[in-house]
C-alpha cells in the first residue's frame, strides 16, 4: 500500500539542470585557474634586486596549485551529486511508469 509520498519529477529534472550548469561554471573556472593566471617567475622581480622574488613566485605557485585542486574537488563533488540525481530521477520515473501501467492507465489502448 501506497505512503501517499509523492515526487515532484520537474523539481529532480531541474536540479539536475542546475547542477549541469554550474558543472560548466566549475570547468570555466578551472580553466582560468589552470591558464590564466599563471605569473612568470621574472614578473616578481630577481634574486639580485628583490631577494624574497622566488618566494613569492613559490607561494604564488602553491596558492594556484591549491585553488585548481581545491575547484577540481568540487567539479568532482559536482558531477557526482548530479549523476546520482539523474539515476534517483530515472528511478521514480520507471516506477511511475509502473505504477501506470500496474493500475491500467499507462498503456495505449487500455480501456478500448
């Protein structure tokens, strides 16, 4: 017997498109990461002049080291929440269908 539970398999689909979209974001936004904001190590100067230019290079290194693994986390992160949505989407849809189809209203010419 039925809990009288009911979903609402608009709101999955939109989810899901929402989730797509911002997975795009991610991927825009690690590009940037990846290849735009790359700093040549003589852009902070040299030993002879500004003896801390190889660390800042380096701390400039890991920061953009950290913020492309940090954003390829959450694509990650991203994809995944998206695909299991998908699949509990696709779930309720077949059961659905069942459910039509069980009670008679969901094959062509049922009622003829």
């Amino acid at each position: 017997m039925s809990s009288g539970m009911r979903v609402d398999l608009s709101a999955l689909d939109e989810v899901i498109r929402r989730l797509w979209s911002l997975l795009d974001d991610m991927d825009k936004a690690g590009e940037t990461s990846k290849y735009n904001t790359e700093i040549s190590v003589s852009a902070f100067g040299n030993g002879a002049t500004f003896k801390e230019a190889g660390d800042l290079f380096s701390a400039h290194q890991t920061a953009k080291s950290d913020l492309e693994g940090a954003i390829e986390k959450l694509h990650n992160l991203i994809d995944q929440f998206g695909k299991s949505t998908s699949k509990v989407k696709d779930k309720y849809t077949e059961q659905e269908y069942a459910n039509k189809n069980q009670m008679g209203g969901g094959g062509e010419g049922s009622f003829k």
